[in-house]
C-alpha cells in the first residue's frame, strides 16, 4: 500500500525572534514516489495448478495423474495474451482518476500549510512590531526656569501623550497633568515650597502598550523670593514684608571688596511692612545714590533671593553738625574748637571776630574731634584791640549735598 503524506506541525516561535524572521524558510512538502512496479504492463502466463496426487499406492493412479496434465493444458490453449493485456491497460485507466484525485489532495494540503505558516509569520510580525510592544518607561528630567518649573522625558514616537504625576514627600493627593507634549510646566501642581516626588509614563495606543511608571525621582522645590515693591517717602523706604525671607539688603555702592549694603532685618510675625530710614544714609558720605532693595533668604532652605528691585535714586544732602562747643583765651588768642567727627565730616570753619566775619580761615590738616587755632592774625589785621564777640560754624566743600552749620558763639575766658 502507498503511504499517505503528513502534515508537519507549526512550531511556536521563540520570543527572540528577530527582525531577519523573514529569511526562515518554511517546511516544504513533496508527494511520495511512485513504485515503478506498480506500473508495468509485463504479463505473466498464468501456470496450471498442480493437482496433488491422490492418496493411494498404486502405479496407475500417478500414471494417470500425470496423464491428466496434457488434457488441462489443453484448456489453457483457450486463453489469449492480448486479451490479458487489454484487461491490464483497462484496470491501470480505472487507477489514473485516483492517482490524479491523490495528487490535488496533497496540493490543496500543501497550500494550506503555506497558508498556515504565512499566518503565523505574519502574527509574528504584528506581535514584535513596536506598535505592539509594551512601551520601556521613561526617564525623567527636571528643569528650572524663571520660577517655572519644567519636567520633561524623552520624545518616543510610539506614545500617544505623556503622564507626569507629582506627590509630596511623605504622602497625599497625586496631582497629574496628561499632554501631548513630552515637556510640561507643573508649577501649577506645587502648591508652596518642599520636598516632592515626581515620576512619569507613556502613554500608548492601548493599554497594554503604556508603559509602566517611571522610578518616582526625588525633586526639592525651590521658589525665588518676590522682588520688593519699594516706595519712597520723605524720610525712609517702605516695602511689604516678603515671605521666604530672612533679611533685606539695601545697596548704594560699591568698593573693591564688593557691594556695599545696609542691612534690614525681617520685622516680627505681626509687622508686615519694612522700613529703612535715611537716616542710615546720614552715616555715609553726602551724595547722589542709587539705592537697590533686595530680599535674602534663609540657607539651607526652600526659598532664593529675590531680584534687585528697581533704582531709587536718592540725594544724600547733609547739614553739618554745630561744632559741640568752642572756648576763645583772650590772654593767648586761642581758640579751641570741639566736634563730632561723626557728624561733622569738614576741617575748615569759618570764623567772625567782633563782628568781623573770615570765611573758611581755620583749616586742619586731618578730621579730629577737637582743634586749636592761633587768631593773633587775625585781630591784627582788624586792627582790633579788645576781643569781646568770637563765632565758629563748620564749613561744607561747597558741593550741593553738604549745608554749613550755624555760627556757634564762644565762650570767652
């Protein structure tokens, strides 16, 4: 009997299919081979049975026997060759319709194997296509920006939006901004400054292609002090308490060492206004300034400084101090002259002798707090003889920001 073909089984492709899996080539079929003695047309004379020999243990009965054999195959002289022949071709035409019917069965089997493994190569495909893998989770990255907060990931082309979630440090409410932008601003998530915990997802075109959550990344949120709304008024600076912030710096310049700056301290919980007087600004050098404001934060901590606010000019004009007393020896025509050296910022003075006034006459050579002046000069040029009237007041250098002081009458001794 012919064998009939078999079908051989799809073996599962491993999960490390690779992108070649088009270069495996299928299992192929071919139909058996045909015994090619099942096809001759050679005839075979059919041979007379050979009859046994009766029981017996006569001669005559072999005898006979044996005489019997010419008689049958004188019936065989009845048989023709050719008829056989015919009789062969007829049964091998009866076969030919079978063998075809065979031949279209392992066809239309083969084919459907070719069918099966091209289904299946193509499921192959469709599985490891990234549209259809489980998307890798992103990394997340954090960027400050003029008080913006920006967390961004990496662009994947195979996610539909982004997930960004944020937490505070140590638990509660998840806020989460969805966008279809792979970078999002979530300043609007942060409600004051802290420790919080960002983490992130892609999102794909099902569920089961969205990626898993990120690692949850730790994030210090920092924010920059407001920049101070100062006004000016008569006598000081006023500006709203700032939260955040631990002290004010008040610049007006600069030297080699840096800046230079008057500190304010923060007023207390129930203040919420600061001031700085100009009254500070008499210590420095009259002049013309360019006062800045700025907010300075505690460190370490959750909060930056804050901007330079913007210039406040300011004329530092000063009045000199009255000399603090000035005594005239009427036997010597001395005088002596005492000062705040503090307060007084000059080393000339200008003098009147009975009336007579001298301006900017005595001058020291160096800021000290008390002076003494022979006026013998002075009297002789005047002429006078008797001394009854000296008056002192200290002398600016003649800019616009110094005012002299007022004459101060000395006692005479």
């Amino acid at each position: 009997m012919e064998e009939k073909p078999t079908i051989p089984q799809i073996k599962k492709a491993p999960d490390s299919l690779n992108k070649n899996i088009g270069e495996n080539k299928g299992t192929g079929f071919s139909a058996p081979k045909t015994n090619p003695q099942t096809q001759t047309n050679n005839f075979k004379r059919p041979v007379a049975p050979v009859k046994p020999i009766p029981n017996g243990n006569t001669v005559n009965s072999a005898a006979k026997a044996v005489k019997d054999i010419p008689n049958e195959m004188e019936d065989d002289k009845d048989i023709n060759p050719k008829e056989d022949i015919k009789v062969s071709q007829e049964e091998q035409a009866d076969n030919q319709p079978k063998k075809k019917s065979k031949v279209k069965v392992i066809i239309i089997i083969c084919v459907l194997a070719l069918a099966l493994i091209a289904g299946a190569l193509v499921t192959f495909f469709v599985f490891l296509s990234p549209n259809n893998q489980k998307l890798t989770p992103p990394e997340v990255f954090v960027h400050n920006l003029s008080n913006q907060t920006i967390i961004y990931v990496q662009e994947n082309k195979n996610a539909t939006s982004y997930e960004f979630f944020i937490q505070r440090a140590g638990g509660g409410p998840v806020n989460h901004l969805t966008s279809t932008s792979n970078s999002v601003s979530i300043v609007s998530l942060l409600s004051t400054p802290g420790d919080y915990v960002i983490w992130a997802r892609y999102v794909g075109k099902t569920e089961k292609t969205t990626s898993e959550i990120s690692t949850k990344y730790a994030y210090k949120y920092t924010k920059q002090i407001s920049t101070p709304t100062v006004n000016k008024n008569t006598d000081k600076l006023v500006w709203t308490k700032l939260t955040g912030a631990k002290e004010y710096r008040v610049y007006y310049g600069a030297n080699s060492e840096g800046p230079l700056y008057f500190v304010v301290d923060q007023p207390s919980d129930d203040v919420y206004t600061v001031e700085f007087s100009f009254e500070r600004i008499k210590e420095i050098e009259p002049g013309r300034y360019n006062l800045k404001v700025q907010a300075i934060a505690e460190t370490p901590g959750y909060y930056t400084d804050s901007e330079l606010c913007s210039e406040i000019i300011y004329d530092n004009v000063r009045t000199l101090a009255n000399v603090s007393s000035a005594i005239f020896n009427t036997a010597t025509n001395k005088l002596t002259i005492n000062v705040d050296p503090s307060k007084t910022f000059v080393t000339k003075f200008d003098l009147v002798i009975n009336g007579g006034q001298v301006n900017g006459c005595l001058q020291a050579s160096s800021l000290a707090s008390s002076y003494v002046f022979d006026l013998t000069p002075y009297i002789t040029a005047q002429s006078i003889t008797t001394v009854t009237d000296v008056k002192v007041k200290a002398v600016g250098d003649g800019s616009e920001y110094i005012i002299d002081s007022s004459f101060v009458a000395a006692t005479l001794v």
